[in-house]
C-alpha cells in the first residue's frame, strides 16, 4: 500500500510544477485605468423606464418679462371714463391721461400655499375738468393676494384706496365723506389663454368708506393673431366686450348696469422682438364705444346736473413696459 502511494506521488509531481504561478517580474509595475460607473440599471416589462426617472428633480422654470410686473403710460384719451361710464361737458372738456403700474413682491409662496403678492397705484390728470371734479388729479393704490387656481386662472383679493375723479366728487358732495376719498374690497377672476386666444375678467368690489355699495365690471374678449403683418411690423386685434353693473354704490337706490362697452385694441409688434409680444416693450392704440344703463339716469336726478354721456366714443393710446 505504501509503495502504491509513493509511486502514485512520483508521477503527479512533475505535473503539478508546470501549473504553479509564474515568477513575480522584476522592475515596476503599472496598472490598467479602471472605471467604476455603475452600469445603467436593468429593468424587465413590468418596470418602464419612467419609475427611474422620477426622482429626478425638474429644472427651475425661467421668468419671462411680464410676470413680475408693468407700467403703462396713457398717454391720451379722448374721454374720462369709469369702467366705461363716461360724462358730459357739464364735467369736463375731454381729454385724459394717467400713469399706472402693478407689481409681485419677492416673496411668492405665502402660507406655504403659492399665494403671492401685488401692490398697484395709478395717477392721472382729467383735461379742462370743470368745478365738480376739482383739481381734476384722479389717483389709488391698492395691495392684493393672489394665486393661480386652474391653468390661465389667476384668483385676486385685494383693497383699494382711491382719490378724486368721479368717484371722489360723489364721496363727498353726496355722500358726506370729509375728503373726495373712497376705499374698497375687491374680489377679481383673470383668465388669458394664449394659445387659443381667449381672456378675460370679473371683478366684484364692496366700498366701506366714502361709497357704499357694490359695484362689478365683467369683460370677455378674443385675440386675432398678425392682422397685419407687414415686413418688419405686425398686429394682433383683441375685441373685447364688458358690462358694468352697480348697486346703491353711486347713490342709494342706484341699482343696475352702470354702461355696456365694446372695445377693439390693437397690440403692435416687431418681428425683431424689440416691442410687443414677449417683449417688455408694448405699444397699444385702442377705441372705445360705450353706451350707458338704466343708472344713468338715476344718477343724473341724484345729482341734479346730468353728467353721463349716454353714448361715448374713446380713443387713445397706451405704452407700457413689462418687467
């Protein structure tokens, strides 16, 4: 038995020494580069591609001009108008120009909700206004709260602070104000697709001090896209119609439209992108016809002096700047 195995050693040995490692070279030694990405993860049919992207997070959206804020200068109307309520020459002789502007706070995110916030202010000069509309400076400064409900649908709610103008000659000749102040809350619906090119607004307000009242203004309109598309300067047309009810808000028993409106604006732009559009510069001319309601009469036998125009042709121009 002892001899089996030594034979059977003798014989394997030679073999085994051919398989040993081979000798550790001499000199130095280098490397392959190695990379250590992870390979893209295996999904089978159950799992698509979409559940490893989720995690994912979006990039930041880019602001555009506009969404920030604006100011636009009026400069001349042929009328003095209120939410397309306009008046005689018992009033004034035609003529008016203002300045206003809107703008979003920095901070947008209030309550964790994405409610933001808009301070606003207007001021503009009425043209040869005569004694009931005193030194003819129309001014307000209002601070809202808003936030986008649906796509194209902002919700506002917000107060106002207004001097002078119409309003302000009835606050305190016929409503015992101690200045030609008046203040409101004001509840507005803004809806603007623009792709398929339909916008509007609703806006109902409660005046607390100076008037007392409520008083709305509804507009509805459509923009036509290039009505005139001439080689370096284009036109879009926005027609757009609105009504302006009221209730006791000019004077007790005042209960109704205050004017209807049909207005055509007529937005210019480059094609170079200088103006109009996306840019930040707007150049808007626009018209105006505009008939009274039935508390136009109310208020011209609450005055005494028969102020509105029962039918009003506006025109003007409008330039503005988005930022």
């Amino acid at each position: 038995m002892m001899k089996r195995t030594i034979l059977a050693l003798c014989t394997t040995l030679p073999t085994l020494a051919t398989e040993l490692p081979p000798a550790i070279p001499d000199g130095p030694v280098t490397y392959d580069a190695i990379s250590y990405q992870a390979p893209a993860p295996a999904y089978d049919s159950f799992m698509p591609p979409a559940a490893y992207t989720d995690t994912i997070a979006p990039a930041t959206p880019s602001v555009t001009s506009g969404d920030n804020g604006y100011v636009k200068l009026n400069v001349y109307s042929s009328d003095y108008t209120v939410r397309g309520m306009g008046f005689t020459n018992d009033l004034t002789n035609y003529g008016y120009s203002s300045i206003s502007g809107s703008a979003k706070l920095p901070f947008r995110n209030l309550f964790g909700a994405g409610i933001y916030q808009r301070v606003s202010g207007s001021y503009g000069i009425i043209w040869g206004a005569g004694e009931y509309l005193g030194d003819a400076n129309v001014a307000d400064v209002g601070y809202s709260l808003g936030k986008e409900i649906f796509p194209n649908l902002t919700a506002e709610i917000g107060y106002s602070l207004r001097y002078g103008g119409f309003e302000g000659f009835m606050a305190k000749y016929y409503d015992d104000a101690a200045h030609r102040m008046s203040q409101d809350l004001h509840f507005t619906l803004r809806f603007n697709d623009g792709q398929r090119g339909f916008f509007g607004s609703m806006t109902w307000g409660w005046a607390f001090k100076g008037l007392n009242g409520v008083y709305g203004d509804i507009e509805l309109g459509y923009r036509f896209t290039n009505v005139i598309n001439a080689p370096r300067l284009g036109a879009d047309l926005e027609l757009s119609v609105g009504v302006a009810p009221s209730f006791d808000y000019w004077a007790h028993g005042a209960d109704g439209v205050d004017a209807y409106r049909i207005r055509a604006a007529l937005p210019l732009f480059t094609h170079s992108g200088t103006m109009g559009r996306d840019a930040r510069l707007q150049l808007t001319p626009w018209a105006q016809v505009s008939w009274s309601g039935q508390n136009a009469g109310k208020i011209d036998r609450f005055t005494g002096s028969g102020p509105i125009d029962h039918s009003l042709i506006t025109v003007g121009v409008d330039l503005g700047w988005k930022f």
